[in-house]
C-alpha cells in the first residue's frame, strides 16, 4: 500500500496539488447550483475520446511499424536523427507530444544501440523532445491544452494553425541545422530488421500488445487500423464542430467495446480529472472579487510573458488552466503556453517521459541529460520568443 502511494504521488503529482487546491476552494465557496457550470464538459469529452483512439492505435503497434519502415531507408547518421526527429515532430500534431514520445523514445534508444551511436543518445532525445513540444504546438489537438483553449474561445482551426504555424516552421528549421551541424553524413551501422525487434515475433519471448491483439503477420495492425482511422476522423469532426460530441462519444465507446475493451484500462485518466480538478479551483477563485482583481492585475499587459514564465515552474497545462480564468487576451495565452513547454525540464510534462527513460537506460547520466537538455532547450525558446516579439509586436 505504501508503495502504490508513493508511485501515485510520483506520477500524478499535479493531480494531487489541483486536488487540494479544488478541495480548498471549497470550503472558500461552498458548493451550490453554479458549481455544475465550472466543468468545461466539451474539452473533457473531446480530450477523453482522442486519448482512448490514439491508445487504441498503440496498443496494435502503428506508430512503431512506420517508424522502423522510415528508418529501413536511413544510410547516413544525419539521415537517421532527422528521421527520429521527424517522427516525433509530426506525430505529435494529431497523437499529442506525450504518446509521441512515449511511442517513439524507447524506440530511439534501441535504434541508436543497434547502429553502433549510443553516444549520442542524450542529445538526440533532447532533439525529439524538442521536436515533439514544437511539433504539438501546431495543432488544437496536439496538446491537451490547445484542445482547452480551442473549445474555450470556439476559435476556428484554420485560425489557431495561422497563430502558431511560423513558430513551429521556425523551430523546424532550426532543428534541421542543428542536425546538420552536428550530426554528419557518416554511414550507420547495419540496423538488422527493426520490425522483427518490435514486434518480438518469437512466441517464446515477450508478447507486446499488438502482438496479444493482432496476432502475428498483421502488418500495420490489421482491420483495427482501418476502423480507428475512422474513429480519429470522427474525433476531428467534433472538434471542429462538424458533428455534436454526444455523437462522438457515442461511437468512440460503442466501437472500443467490441474492439478492443482493454483499452479503457490504458487511458490516463489522471488527465481529465486534472483538467476537472482545476475546472474548480479557477470557478471559485473567480466568484472571490479580492482574488479575481489580484490574479488580473499579475497577469497584467503581458500574458505571454507571464504564461512563458509560469510555464517554467508548474508545467504549461495549469497554466493554461489557470490564466485563462483571469485573462482574455486568447492569441498571448495560445502563443505563451504553447512557447512555455520549452526551457526546463518540467516546462512540459512530457518532457519527464524523454528524461525518465534516459535515466532508466543510463542512471549515471542524469546530470548531463539535465544540462543538454536545459542548454538546448534555453536555445529554442529564446529564438521562438525574439520572433514571438517580431511577429507580435502589440503583445
């Protein structure tokens, strides 16, 4: 018991604190009939039903088997990083910057043993890391709290990418310099057969999910990639607005019921329930005048800046929570959160996900993981916040 404790505080230490703090808040504003207005029901079903498709496509092994198909065309080291660099850049536009890295970190590490390249591991996953933040930023769906603030503001999705596409494009580019620079065009080691290593098709060592799910020869995950293509369309309808959430909700659950009922015991819940903690923390703090005025006037002229800041210290999901209860300025707040998942290391709590991995491989490497990634990272949010000046310059 006192280990499950221990565990659930390590891993879902943010829940904990939003917990407290809606817990406190209600004894602050007891709860009455407002109450139920506090909970932005559109974001939490829209969040939960991509979260439980994007599950359902790692449980069959898609995102991988892309992967180590890509990578069966890399010659050269340059061309290796920038595929693993890629993969976790443009995956993270629709799967989100967390599964992204979940999906494609450990695959990394094991691709760089096998090409002779552990060396350069810590960087590189620096350099994903990086590419999965940046990536993510683009689109409403590749974080959670770019889902929040799209439903919030009901703000179109041609609108949102026009807001945050030069930021990504720029930290795209710079990517591809740094790789350039640093990484040359030194052949790579014979990478054997990636898909075999993923798959683990002997039936005498351990089973992956999709291996348990798909059986063996379902090549990109049988059937079941079909029909949750379709499901991850029916999602994107909803999110625009196209087809009403219950409609969504509805076909999400039904489907995974007959697919693949496993799944609702992979999906972090923490999330959600995070999101709802905040919810009522931020709806009654704002029915305190005292509280209201003082959080207004913090953030002041410059929540872009503030939420940069913010970032840094709480991770960028509460921030967004938090400000948006007490700032208007939508543009500042998407631009400000979204540039605040880089810096250090718990700026974005996806980042954790590259870092504990590394660790696990490599404990005696925590200090330098720290310091590459810290440099690098420091490196990309000063130029995205010099061009964040340049494009906006009113902010």
């Amino acid at each position: 018991m006192r280990r499950w404790l221990i565990n659930v505080a390590k891993n879902e230490t943010i829940l904990i604190v939003a917990a407290i703090l809606a817990l406190i808040s209600c004894f602050i504003v007891p709860p009455d009939a407002d109450y139920k207005s506090y909970i932005h029901a559109s974001t939490i079903s829209q969040l939960i039903c991509l979260m439980i498709v994007v599950c359902g496509f790692q449980r069959i092994g898609v995102f991988r088997i892309i992967g180590s198909r890509l990578l069966e065309k890399v010659s050269t080291m340059r061309g290796l990083v920038i595929t693993l660099v890629a993969l976790t850049f443009f995956s993270a536009m629709f799967i989100t910057n967390d599964v992204a890295l979940v999906t494609f970190v450990p695959f990394a590490v094991a691709v760089l043993i096998m090409a002779g390249q552990e060396d350069k591991t810590i960087l590189v996953v620096t350099l994903m890391t990086i590419g999965a933040n940046v990536g993510s930023m683009l689109t409403p769906i590749g974080n959670a709290h770019n889902l929040y603030l799209k439903a919030l503001t009901g703000m179109p999705t041609m609108e949102f990418l026009g807001i945050m596409a030069p930021y990504s494009g720029t930290a795209a580019v710079l990517l591809v310099i740094v790789i350039s620079v640093v990484f040359g065009g030194k052949p790579v080691g014979d990478l054997g057969d990636l898909e075999t290593g993923v798959l683990a098709p002997e039936r005498n060592k351990h089973q992956p999910d999709e291996i348990r799910i798909t059986g063996y020869g379902a090549g990109y995950g049988g059937w079941r990639t079909i029909v949750y293509s379709l499901l991850f369309i029916v999602c994107l309808l909803a999110v625009s607005d196209v087809i009403p959430l219950w409609v969504m909700c509805v076909i999400v659950v039904v489907v995974f019921l007959f697919t693949d009922r496993r799944v609702f015991k992979y999906v972090d819940w923490g999330l959600p329930l995070t999101f709802c903690m905040f919810f009522i923390f931020i709806g009654n703090m704002k029915r305190v005048p005292e509280f209201y005025e003082l959080a207004r006037s913090l953030v002041g002229g410059h929540p872009l800046e503030v939420a940069v800041g913010s970032s840094q210290v709480i991770s960028n999901v509460p921030t967004t929570i938090l400000l948006s209860g007490f700032c208007d300025q939508w543009r500042d707040l998407i631009i400000g959160t979204n540039l605040g998942g880089m810096g250090t290391l718990i700026a974005s709590m996806a980042s954790l996900i590259s870092y504990k991995n590394v660790v696990r491989q490599y404990p005696h490497k925590k200090g330098r993981y720290l310091a590459v990634y810290s440099a690098v990272n420091v490196l990309f949010l000063a130029v995205l916040l010099t061009l964040s000046w340049i494009i906006e310059p009113s902010l």
